[in-house]
C-alpha cells in the first residue's frame, strides 16, 4: 500500500472543497481507494489530502494526470503543491 500526503494552500476551502468533491469518480478511476481531507487549525486555506493506494506505480501515474492538474487549477489551489510518497 502507498499512502500520499499533499499539502497545498488554496484561495478559498469552500470553492476549493466543490471541485475537490466534484472529482471522486477521477479518484477512483485513478486508484484512490482511501481518502481525507484536513484544513490546519488557524489557516483553514492551509489543506492536507492524505489519499491511499493499491501501490506506487498507480500513485505515481494518478499524480501525473492532466486532468488532476486542471482541477486543481479550478480549484484554486496556490503554487506547487507539497507531494510525498510512502510505504
């Protein structure tokens, strides 16, 4: 199993939340098969996505997609978002 945390700052959580809402069957078609969503205490712009997946092969090629690029990009999302892989 590889887990990934993305860390990213986003514009507004609420815009941000619909479009990450909106993209559940992207996930799954990408091999998420677990997910949360975290906002930090006092910066709730300030989100933490843990998603999990079968293994790093699928978590490489999810976090290569183009379309996951748009929708961050929609979503508001601010500068290059913090990626890490782990087993």
């Amino acid at each position: 199993m590889t887990v990934a945390t993305i860390l990213h700052r986003v514009a507004d959580y609420d815009t941000w939340r619909k479009v990450y809402d909106s993209v559940g069957d992207m996930q799954k078609d990408g091999g998420v098969t677990e997910e949360s969503v975290h906002q930090m205490v006092d910066d709730p712009n300030n989100v933490l996505v843990i998603h999990h997946f079968d293994n790093l092969q699928t978590a490489t090629a999810f976090f290569g997609r183009e379309d996951l690029r748009d929708a961050m990009q929609r979503s508001g999302v601010q500068g290059e978002p913090r990626v890490e892989l782990f087993e």
